[in-house]
C-alpha cells in the first residue's frame, strides 16, 4: 500500500484507540484493519505502535503549541491526526512539509471543514519548535 493508505490506516486505529484505550495496542489495530477492510502493512502497524508509545510525550508537545485549547477539547479526529504527524516529526526522518501535508491531506477526508486549518496551525507551531532538522 501507499505511503498516505498506511497513514489513513494508522489514523483510523489512533481514532479507535480514544475509545478503547484499554484494548491492547497489538490487538486493537489488527481488529480495526480487519473489520473495516482496511489494507495495511508495517509502516502503518509502526506508526500505530510509535504513536500510542510516544503519546505522552507527543501531547505535550501538542498541547504547548495549541494555544487557548486543552488536548481533551480538540476532536478525536484531528487529535489522532496530529499525533500522527508529530510522531513523524519527532522520531521519524520524514520531512517536515510532508509530513504536515500528509496531515492536512487526512483532515480534508477525514475531519470538519475547519480542521486542516486548525491542524495546519499548530502543527506548524511544532515544526518550529522542533527546530531545522528535518527541512
């Protein structure tokens, strides 16, 4: 599969881990691929596992760049998305505007109107915090 159906594949198991969040990790994404006939492969299992064990650590970030807004007030769906491309950007060595692309690209299928903006937004607060590393 692509690049881009690995991440849709990643995001709708990251959307599906906000409501069962005592599923095991492993289980939950194989579960949800399966039912919802989702094509997958390891880079998709690998951005799943690299968020939820990073999630910590990746809200924090978040939440320091969403000015005015707590992390249990941003939708479930563009918080899933930006995690993901925070994990990217934080421990992955894909570049900084792919990876909010990519981001922005998922908010336009999968979330509001006014989501790929609010993602646009703070995810690129993150890349500026982050530093020149990954241009």
């Amino acid at each position: 599969i692509t690049r881009r159906a690995a991440r849709e594949c990643a995001v709708k198991a990251l959307y599906s881990f906000e409501f069962n969040k005592e599923a095991d990790p492993v289980l939950l994404f194989a579960m949800v691929c399966n039912e919802a006939e989702i094509p997958t492969n390891d880079f998709a299992a690998s951005l799943f596992t690299g968020v939820v064990e990073n999630r910590e650590a990746i809200d924090m970030k978040i939440a320091e760049n969403a000015k005015g807004w707590k992390i249990e007030r941003i939708a479930k769906m563009s918080l899933s998305i930006m995690r993901l491309c925070v994990y990217e950007l934080m421990f992955t060595d894909v570049p900084k505007p792919i990876a909010i692309n990519e981001a922005i690209e998922l908010a336009k299928a999968y979330d509001t109107d006014d989501a790929p903006a609010f993602i646009n937004g703070i995810l690129n607060a993150v890349g500026k915090t982050l530093g020149e590393k990954k241009e």
